[in-house]
C-alpha cells in the first residue's frame, strides 16, 4: 500500500522554512502531484523515498549516480580519505592526481581546474575565454541551459539585463544560424558553447550534425575564439572522453560534472593550451574547491570508467529500454518520440502538446516502482541489470493500460499550464 | 629536519595540469615561498603537509574547520548518511532539520535556501533583493569580498564593465559614505551589503560601528531595499546567532558557508519574510545543492554549536594569543597591529608596508611548527587548548629573535610587490 504521510508532512514543514516549499531542479513543482519530494536513501540503481517506497530510478540523481548508489568502491575511498582530511588549509596530492587523470582522457584536455557547480565551470569557461582573447561576445545554443548564475539561467527573475549583455543566441545543429550570428559578433567574438547533444527540457533531443560541430570548430578557429563543449550533464555517459570526439571535434574547453565522481561534489573546467594563459588569469575559488574526499572519489571513479564496461552495459540495457517501450506503446495504442543516446533517454508522448498523457503515465509508472521523468531526459547507471529492465518494462505495460482506460478525462498539470503559457510567452 | 621534496614534485606535476600552477585562495602564490602547498591531512588543531611537517593551523581552511579537524560526532553522522544516499533524485529530510535548525539559531531568519559556495549565497542574495524590489543598485563597501563570480571578483580578468551594472561601493564604518551613495541610488535601490566586521585582506580589520550598522537598517527601511550581512566568513565565530545581533541590528538576508556543516560542503542563504517572496522567485540550482550528507553534518554541528562552549573557549585562548603576542612582540622590539575580533585575528606589523617583515616572521612560525598568515585573518577553532597557545607562543618568542637577527637584510616578496603595485593602481 502506497503511503505518501511522511512526504506530505516534510512538504509542510518545508513551506514554513523554504520559499515556496522547494526549488531548483529538484523541486516537484513541474511534476505529477504523486511525485515525492524527499528521500530516504539510495542504493544501486534503487532510491526509496522518505515513506519507504522503492523505486527504480530514471533519473540517476539528474545524473550524478554513474556507478550506481553507494558504490562500495568509491565510497570506501571517500570515508578513506574523509578520515585523514577534506577541506584543509590547502589542496591534497589527490588534487594533482585527478587533474591528472581527466587530461589523460580528455584528448583535447592539457589543464584541469576544480570547482562545485555545473554553473561554477560554465561560468569560468566565459571568463576564461573573455581573459583568453580579449573579446566579449558569448554565443549559446537557443534553449540549452548551462546552469543557474545570472548570465544564463532559464528563468531570469531577479536578473537584469546587463548582466547577460554580449551573450547572443542561435539555432543549435544550423550552420546558417551559428555562421550568421558569428557574423554579427564581428571582431568581437569570445566563444561559442555548445551542448554535447541538444537535450533541452520539455522537447525531442537531438544528437550533433557533425557538419555544425566542425563548421563552431572552424568558425573559432577563423576568428580566435574559444569553442566549448558543456559536457556536464552529459560527460563520460556517451564516451570516455570528451562527447564531441564522437564527431570529431576538439574543443578548447569543456565543462565538467555531476557524474565523475560518482556523486561527491566536485565539478570541473578542462582546457587546452590555446586559453591556458586566460584560465591563470582569471580569479575563482570557493570554500570546498580544494577539498580532497571529491578528489580522491573522483580518482576511483576515473579508474571504474577505464577498465569496466559501464558504458557497454548503459547502451546495450538503454537499446532494450527504449525498443521494449516503442512496442508496448504500440500494443496500446500510444505513439512515442523516444530521443537522445539510448542511455540519456528522453521519453515524450506524440500529440501531448501539454503533457497529460505523460504525466499520467510518470504517475502510473511511479505506482508500480519506476521513476521516470515526464519532460526531462533521465539516466542510466553503470549497475542497472536486464532484470530491472524487464521489470520497468512490464511496469510500463501496465502503465500503458492504465493510462488507456483513463484517456479522455485526463486533467493537464496547472503548474504546467502557467509554464507553458509563461514560455510562450519568452519566444 | 624540515623537507618539503614531496611539495615540490607535486608543483611540478601541477605546473604541467593546472594553469599556473594552482588558483584561488589557497594557492600559496602570494604567500611566503616556504608555505606548503599540498597537505597529507588534519586532525583537530593540526595540520600535516605532503612531506611529513606538522603545523598547528591558525588557517582552519580559511574558515571550515570550526570545531576540529576529523570531528568525530560530524563525521560518524556524516559517514552514515553516506551509506545511505548523498546526492538522490531529491532532497532527504536532513534539508528541512537543516533549515529549521538554522531558522531556530538565527534571530533575523524566515526561511533557508541551500547552496554549495560562499558565493552562491551572496549571488542569490543578489539577485533576490532585486527580484523582491524590482529595483537594481547593490551597495557594497569598497575593498570587502563577497565572492568570485563576475559581479564580485576582487581580480576582473575576463570580466566585462556590463557585469557590475549597478554595483556600487561605499566606505565601510563610514555614514556619510553609506549616506551619499544610497542618494546616488536614487528610487532604484535593491540592496546594501555588508560584512559582519570589516576583515579585508592585507589590511587592518575593524569592528561595525553600530552608528553604521542602524543607519543602514533605517536606510533599507526607508527605501524598501534590502540590508544583507555576508556572514560566510564569520559565521557562528562572534555569536550564535548572525553577527549583526552583537550590534543590534537584523540585516533582511545573511549569507552564510564555510564551518556550519564543519567543512562540509554547504552553504546557504537566509531571510525574512520581507523578501521571502522574491527568493520563492529566482531560478537558482546546482547538481550537488540537495545532497544529504552536508545537511546531515550541518544538523549535527550545529547542535554541537548550541551545546558547546567552542564560543567561550575560542575568545578566551584568542585573548591569551593577543596578549602573548603582543607582549613577546615587545619584548623585541616590534609593533604588531593586532585587529579584529580575537578568535579571528589579523596581525600585521608596524611599518612593514610591503609585508617582508610579515613575510619572514611567517616562515620562522611556520618553520617551528605553527601555520600563521601574513596578510588575512586567522580562525580558531574549538579544539585548541591552552597548551597549543603556549607551544605557538614559544614559538612565537623564537620566531621574533630570528627576525630580529636578520632585519635589516630582509627581501620583500616579488610577487607581492607586483600585487600591491597593480592594487594601488586601482584606486
């Protein structure tokens, strides 16, 4: 019997202490009202929330869980390493051993720099580009997000103008686009960002088109600035390197997170000899920077991802997801648009402009044990087995079914409405 | 005998990975060129370097180890929460006791939000006052950190003008100062911060004249804008509550970090319901905000704060270190001006205006065993003990014989002559 006491009692307490009860992305203000909020723990490819119920878990943290929950191996490194120091009055050897070990597989990478956030190493990439060349234009994919600091995040409340000025927008995966806003940033061109793959929110995913991978490489090449890759959310789960090898593109600098240390805090900016000089120029830190549990995690994690086959696992068990679902849609009557790396899934239902049907669904799905992400793109992890693959699978069978019985008196999420309203708004 | 073989080889191994070397505020750059660089590990009061040397540390971290180094009580709940899950899809219920907790210990507070860097707190300080007012000028005292992010970076490379639109700067302790520059703010006044006491690096610190402190309160009130302590430094050091009561005035938000999760990474903003509005509104997130483990820390440190008498202990072994000092300082023949509050001292010498008599006497302590700062504030923490004071006190009566031995002969610091040339340049 499902129970949701313990999550509602949180929420409420929650309002008192925290405006407006939650926020950030793992909020469940845009989720289906079943959704918990509150956690108990992790293990394995397994969370359970604060009412005790288990799920398999899509969303991997939003993708910091890369080896599974509780990874033994790293973890045991980490209380290791806790014992004998954290954040001390300077950096560990551990420091030099991780930087180490991400330019040995990062092909593009001479130079490691750590720091906490996504948003930490996104924002350090601008600067160091900006103290590299000189210039200041910033060009970002329309609708990629590359985090929450005033100069790029999505919802901009609190946020003035100036703070994003030099930061112009074009068409991720259109040449014509990026050549044309190249052209209007004339000389004064710092960098280009690009996602690994477009995996926008609320929309289909879309992989890179080599052919405007390397006409961002050429264009920087051209005029001095920097190409970087914001492989944060994405980075060591298509390759073990950077995601753009994929395409053949080398960028100057690609941004770091989340996963590369299984969970434990640590982000970072890697970059190559061109913008060397901007990156010991500019001036970042923060309390924890420098904290060595992350570092010496980190390590271990690296080691994993070089002699196992995580990523083998990730796509073989993602291809059976994703055919699995596309069938038992079928068998219901449903049409999904399954996009992304199959191990980076984004799952959206055809003609659900307002998303209903994939709410009921997340919500018949979390009912049976399975937390999926309604507009997101979710995660696989290194542990997850076929076994928990065939049990989402008949999970979705039911889910299906149950959302098949219902269609038609199927309400859209208010919150969902106001926001789609809300961005409409914005284009 | 004193080696430093190890330091040096993980220098050169960072040379080659890391621009510059190392960056941010434990790069030993502008410190003197003895100062280890990388250390093995902490424990209580004490710090041990790569190559074996142990120091009692007045750093603490610059600020995180508060109660010691390796606290066992933060550590047993820190590990076992590990076991059971950090970073999850969604926050545990250690982020409502967390927030609680806080709003229970700090007079001025409503509400808590989470984040991870000093400068995260100070940014959504920011960015919420503006969103909260719909006006745009932030006040800051010339010379105070809040931070590295582009509107705050004490050194701008990469940064353009566009990103401090609307900052501007007054003169700490100064009413005129205060006065005139909220005039210039006209109807468009968001904020004013400031630090609990004025601990600029290089400089002597000074206490809030409370003629200031309640004349920024009645400013905020009478415009509508909102007065912000930055407490990430000195949180919980002078008081158990924000700084600002010790001087009767309750800022609107106060930006805390650092030592509340005793090294944990965690930091957070608080307010009150003045302004709870416009934080429920900023889009603010970071992969690693939610994890449970420093919530669970913060919980346990802070319990140890309210029970404890780490307060009382630190002012009364940073008096004993004051006084001791001063009178050995005498007794050959230097002035020292000691400032700031004792349990954060700042001790700079007389007439040393580029620091080299700083400097030196720095690497005698350092060399018999005790970790001093030339130029920014110190930190106790709650396990020293008497005789550690006395151990830093002989050590201290030598270090004073060994420079008075070689004044006269004494070199200046190139690089901290480039500093302070390029620092006099900017004003």
């Amino acid at each position: 019997m499902t129970t949701n006491a313990a999550d509602q009692a949180l929420r409420e307490r929650a309002m008192k202490v925290v405006p407006g009860g939650m926020y950030g992305h793992e909020a469940t203000t845009l989720l289906p009202a079943s959704y918990p909020q509150f956690f108990e723990r992790g293990e394995g490819a397994y969370i359970w929330d604060v009412d005790g119920n288990r799920y398999l878990d899509f969303m991997c943290a939003y993708g910091p869980n890369l080896l599974g929950y509780n990874n033994g191996q790293v973890n045991d490194v980490a209380v290791a390493q806790l014992a004998k120091g954290d954040t001390l009055t300077g950096p560990s050897a551990h420091f030099v051993d991780l930087a180490e070990a991400l330019v040995g597989m990062v092909s593009h990478a001479d130079w490691a720099m750590f720091c906490k956030n996504g948003t930490d190493a996104t924002t350090m990439a601008m600067t160091t580009a900006r103290a590299q060349t000189g210039k200041r234009r910033i060009l970002v994919a329309e609708g990629a997000y590359h985090g929450a600091a005033p100069w790029c995040t999505p919802m901009p409340a609190g946020i003035v103008p100036e703070e994003r000025a030099f930061i112009s927008k074009y068409q991720y995966n259109d040449v014509a686009s990026l050549e044309a806003t190249v052209a209007e940033a004339g000389d004064d061109l710092a960098a280009i960002f690009a996602s690994p793959f477009k995996h926008d929110a609320f929309i289909d995913q879309a992989l890179p088109d080599p052919a405007y991978a390397k006409r961002a490489r050429e264009l920087c090449d051209e005029t001095g600035a920097m190409l970087i890759v914001d492989d944060v959310r994405a980075g060591f789960r298509l390759i073990r390197d950077c995601s753009w090898e994929l395409v053949g593109v080398r960028p100057d600098m690609s941004c770091w997170g989340k996963s590369f240390a299984n969970g434990h805090p640590i982000s970072a900016l890697l970059g190559n000899d061109r913008c060397r000089e901007g990156a010991s120029h500019i001036y970042v830190t923060g309390s924890f920077w420098f904290a060595a549990v992350p570092m010496a995690a980190g390590v271990e994690t690296l080691r994993i991802l070089r002699e196992s086959d995580y990523l083998e696992n990730s796509v073989r068990l993602g291809t059976m997801w994703r055919e699995g679902l596309d069938a038992l849609a079928a068998k219901h009557g449903f049409a999904l648009r399954q996009t992304g790396p199959v191990q980076m899934p984004q799952i959206l239902f055809d003609n659900d402009p307002d998303y209903r049907t994939g709410f009921a669904w997340g919500e018949a799905m979390l009912k049976r044990g399975v937390y999926v992400h309604p507009w997101h793109n979710m995660f696989f992890c290194a542990v997850m087995t076929e076994a928990d693959i065939q049990f989402a699978l008949a999970a979705a069978d039911d889910a299906f079914a149950s959302v098949r019985a219902q269609i038609g008196s199927i309400e859209p999420h208010p919150v969902v409405l106001m926001f789609l309203t809300a961005m409409a708004g914005t284009h």
